[in-house]
C-alpha cells in the first residue's frame, strides 16, 4: 500500500506540534489541563488531518497499489583448492561473491495498473562479504541488474535496462544444480555475455510455453548492429518432462573490429517425484579478423534427488572444449549436500574434481595442472 507522508520537511516542527497525539505533553495548545480532556477547537482540529488522510488514501487505493520491497542473499563459504596456481600451491579462501548462491542486495519495486497491468523495476546490487568490496572491479553500483518495465498478467512484460541474458535464464532450468555454485560451474561464464546493457527484453508464459526475445542496443554511431545483440529462447513443461533451447547473435569488440558471435542451446529436464534428471548442450562461435574462429562447446547433465524436504544432493558433469586453448579441454565433477535450517537458512557442502586435457598454462587451465580437488562448505541466508 502507498505511504503518505503528511510532514515530509523535517524542519516543520511548529507544523508537526499541532497534530494532537495520544503522548502530546499536556502544555500542548488545545488541551484542557484538567484530566487531559481535548478541548472542543481540538477535537475539530484533529478530525481535519484524519480525513484529508482516509480521503488520500481512498484515492490511492482507487488507482493503484504500489510496493517497494528489499530482499537479498548473503553467502558466506569456506572453500579447499588443490593446485591453486602455477607452482601448485593448496589455497584456503573465503573469497568469493558467494558460492551455494551469489551475494546481492534487490530493491524491487511493484505497482498495479488495474486491468491485470504493472509496473515494476529492479536495482541489484551485487558484493563480497569476505571484504565488503562490489563483485566487480570497475565500481558498478548496480552491476547485477537495473531495469524498468510494464507487465500484463496474460501478455507478459517488457523490460528495459541492465538485465540477465536469454541464454541466462533458459539454462537455469536445465543445469543441474540451477545456477548454484557459480563460481565452479562453468555454465554461468558460458552464457553468452550473462548479462547485457541497453537491453529490451520480452518475456510471457502461455500456459506450458515461456517465450522470451530481447535485443540489446550496441549504441554505435552509424552501425545498428556493431556492439548489439539480439536472441529468442523458448522452454516448454508439460508434466514430468520439460525442454527447451534458444539463439543469440551479437558482434563484439575485438581488436578495432566488431565481430560476429553466434550462441545456441538446448535442454532437457525429466522429474518424478523426488528424484530429478536435467542436461544439456551449448556452442559458441566467435569470429577473429586475425585468426580462426574460437568455438567453444559445453555439455552437461546431472541428478538431484530430495530426501526430505529440507535435505537435498545433486551432482552434475560438465565438459567444456574450446578450439583453440591449448589446454584444449576441461571435464568437472561436482556432488552437494544442502540441508535447509528454515526457509531462508540453508547450510552446504561440495566437493569437486577437475582434470584438463593438457597440463599447460591458458585461459581455461590458470594453474597448468592436470588436475584440481575442491572442497567448499558454508551457509546462505536470504532475506
């Protein structure tokens, strides 16, 4: 419901005296000192605010019903690495925007339109809690998510601003531990871009079918495609069995040149009952004006099974190929248990295993091991 302020100056405090009040001292003007009865001119006086306020809010309510709500999550984790750098050093870190989930601090706001409109917006504020530092090194308040929108309940919404990709959102349905742990997965990087700026986005559910499209303006004088990027994905559930796939194209920066890019996936998702079966595959393709196109090829697929309703493990596969990384490929393997303390209390474990094709040093192996162990353990809280 919408609040009023009726003194919103802080400085008119004569102003604010006027307003009789259950814990008005009785020196008050247009109180009786005697048994601290109001006084006729008192009780007229304090019957005008009460009314202009029940009339406000009549008012407000007639129109519209509008909401700003805080929410978030704060992930604090412990994690174990073997081979953590070149020499082969074991790391022991707590550094990390989150693990089970990421950290983030929402405002989201909400206000109905009638007729079965909205309009809404959300500013997401993403941080480490090991440091209190942004999860970004360039300051970006709201590096996570900053848009605008209108939404109908049967035609879906529009938005406009910083916002997650549709490759983004149609893979956490699919992955098998839905975009928890992160930092590990390999999907999330994967996503063409995770997020994009200058972004339009549409999204509807018609009954079983999810369509989203969006197109995110790349800004450039006298070229509408250089910098921009533009998709459609689709997932559909229909029982125990849902599947789903989109494609991206976008021309990035490289060098002095935009380049074209081009992203497809697909997957699947099987439920019975407890027990849960996803998977699914992903290629990108990114040209070079200099040397050979970079595709690089992710296929994943895992289990989850609910014990109770509070105890939970999942363990996924991923394998991710790049063309021309001279480690050439990296397989991990990944199982959690996570028990739920309450609704928004979770606490976790994981343990991992990664093995490269090559033991060399490059952008898909930091370490140029052949191989990595990984043990983290901490609590999510959401609020």
């Amino acid at each position: 419901m919408t609040r009023i302020a009726l003194f919103p100056d802080s400085s008119s405090a004569r102003t604010r005296s006027r307003v009789p009040s259950a814990m008005t001292d009785i020196t008050t003007p247009g109180l009786t000192r005697a048994g601290m009865r109001p006084s006729v001119r008192a009780l007229r006086f304090a019957a005008r605010p009460v009314s202009v306020v029940a009339m406000l809010c009549l008012a407000s309510g007639a129109y519209a019903q509008s909401s700003v709500t805080l929410s978030g999550t704060v992930d604090g984790g412990i994690r174990y690495l073997t081979n953590g750098n070149t020499t082969g050093g074991n790391v022991v870190t707590m550094n990390s925007n989150g693990y089970y989930s990421s950290n983030k601090i929402d405002f989201i706001g909400r206000e109905d339109l009638g007729g079965g409109w909205n309009a809404h917006f959300t500013l997401e504020n993403g941080f480490n809690l090991s440091n209190g530092a942004y999860d970004n090194t360039t300051g970006i308040e709201f590096n996570r998510q900053a848009f605008v929108g209108l939404g109908n309940n049967q035609w879906g919404s529009i938005d406009l601003g910083r916002q997650y990709t549709i490759a983004h959102d149609i893979i956490s349905y699919y992955d098998p531990f839905h975009f928890h742990f992160t930092p590990l997965i390999p999907l999330t990087t994967a996503a063409d871009g995770t997020r994009f700026n200058n972004d339009a986005k549409y999204k509807g559910r018609f009954g079983p079918m999810l369509v989203e499209a969006d197109n995110s303006f790349g800004g450039v004088a006298g070229s509408f495609s250089s910098g921009a990027a533009r998709g459609l994905g689709l997932s559909y559930s229909q029982g125990p069995v849902s599947a789903g796939g989109l494609v991206e194209h976008r021309t990035v920066l490289v060098g002095t040149s935009y380049q074209s890019d081009d992203y497809y996936m697909a997957g699947t998702k099987f439920k019975f009952g407890k027990f849960e079966v996803t998977g699914g595959y992903m290629a990108e393709s990114q040209a070079n004006p200099t040397t050979t196109h970079t595709v690089t090829r992710n296929a994943f697929g895992g289990a989850s099974y609910h014990f109770t309703n509070a105890l939970s493990f999942t363990a996924g596969y991923y394998q991710t190929n790049v063309s021309n990384d001279r480690a050439s490929s990296r397989a991990l393997s990944i199982a959690s248990l996570a028990y739920q303390l309450s609704r928004r209390t979770t606490v976790y474990a994981e343990g991992d295993y990664t093995r490269f094709k090559h033991s060399v040093v490059s952008t898909l192996n930091t370490s140029g091991k052949k191989s990595q162990i990984g043990a983290t353990v901490g609590i999510d809280h959401m609020f």
